[in-house]
C-alpha cells in the first residue's frame, strides 16, 4: 500500500511508488474513483487523488483481515 500524506498524493507520485504505468494506474484510479473510494482534483498544474472516508474505511479493515490473517497463520 502506498501512503498518502494528508490524504492526498500526486499523480504521478502514486505511479511511481507502485510501479505502475499510466495505463494501469489510471484503470485503477478510475474503477476505485466508480466506487467511491478515491477523488481526483486538479490543484494548478498538478492532479491529486484523494482518499474518500469510504477509501479510508476499506483500508482500515483491510488491514485487519490482513492482521487477522498473520495472527493464524492463514
């Protein structure tokens, strides 16, 4: 996962930190956008993704099930 400082990161800075082309991270952005998840926003010359509370809910249960899963061994 990669972290969003204040909610928010660059585009392009999300690409590069998930070693994603263009291509794949737009797919990504925009069915993650589809269902609620993320808000992209042009600040100037840049363009940002923001994490939605419905983003920021999914994250933290998936941590959970991912806590859960290390504990037992699944």
């Amino acid at each position: 996962m990669v972290a969003m400082r204040k909610g928010k990161i660059k585009q392009t800075h999300l690409m590069y930190k998930a070693n994603l082309s263009y291509k794949l991270l737009k797919q990504y952005v925009d069915e993650l956008i589809s269902k609620g998840m993320l808000e992209q926003k042009r600040e100037g010359s840049n363009i940002f993704i923001f994490l939605k509370p419905k983003g920021q809910e999914f994250l933290i249960k998936y941590r959970k099930m991912k806590e859960f899963q290390e504990t037992f061994g699944i």
